[in-house]
C-alpha cells in the first residue's frame, strides 16, 4: 500500500508539473528538409516581457544534408542566445548533429535535434511576428522557419 501512495503521488507530482507553463516559454516542432521544412504549428508569447525562452525540437527529412545556422528575423534586432542540447555523457546510443556558433552541424536525414533560443528585448517586445530560421549554411535558403506571435493571451500556447 505504501508503494502505491508513493507512486500515486510521484505521478501526481509530475503531472502538476508538466501542466504548469511559465508565460515566457514555449516549445516548438519542426522538420527540416531541402523544400523549406515545416513547422508543425506556430508559437504564440505575450508581449511585454523581459525575456522568452523556446525550446525548438525537430527531425531533418531525407535527403537534406548539411548545416543549419539559426537564426531570428522579424523587427529590430534582439539579443538572443541560442544554447544546443549536448548530452554531458554521450553514449553513444543515438546519432547527434553537432551545436556550435548558432549552427547545427553535421545533420543527416532522420537525425533529430533540440535547441534553445533565449530572447532577451532590451525593451519590452510589442505585438508582432518573429520568426526562428534555421538557414543552410552552404545555400543560404531557409530549411525550417517557425513563427512566432507576440501579443495577447497567456504565454507559452501552441496555435494548432
């Protein structure tokens, strides 16, 4: 009985976790592919904060090959920070693009990758439209742009 109290509430606890969504972050999905790839939906953020932050997770869709810098376009330059999601221990189990200097190297069909794009505004970000694009290193041609909304409604939802 003890066992279960404990797993009932571990799961509990994880649940409540995961429903939970600070205003400021989103995650978005996407695949990249030589046809401009496709963003699964866009990400919708509320303007007027200090800082967002998006987790951006995706597969690369044969036959692409290369490396993809990543960058945000869209009104006035912002700071921004994008970070890769290296294991600290790599075992091994699963091919990983490499991250360095805002580009994803070395991806290869079906690869999947993770990164975090951090947008710090100086000023508080009004209404508008970003755009997070991951460019071809070699061609200079977008290979997966996800939008992203500033303005209105709770952060962090995904406009399906």
């Amino acid at each position: 009985m003890k066992k279960l109290l404990v797993f009932i509430l571990a799961a509990t606890l994880s649940v409540a976790a995961a429903w939970y969504r600070h205003g400021d972050s989103a995650h978005a999905m996407g695949m990249i592919s030589v046809k401009g790839g496709r963003a699964l939906h866009p990400v919708l953020l509320p303007s007027g904060r200090e800082r967002y932050t998006l987790v951006v997770t995706g597969t690369i869709l044969p036959p692409y090959r290369g490396d993809a810098r990543i960058t945000v376009d869209g009104g006035p330059p912002i700071p921004v920070i994008v970070r890769g999601s290296d294991p600290i221990i790599d075992l091994g189990l699963r091919r990983r693009p490499h991250f360095k200097d805002r580009t994803l190297t070395g991806l290869k069909p079906n690869d999947r990758f993770t990164v975090w794009v951090v947008m710090q505004p100086t000023e508080p970000m009004p209404a508008g439209k970003r755009d997070i694009t991951f460019v071809d290193t070699a061609t200079g041609s977008p290979v997966l742009t996800i939008p992203v909304l500033f303005g209105g409604g709770e952060g962090g939802h995904h406009v399906h």
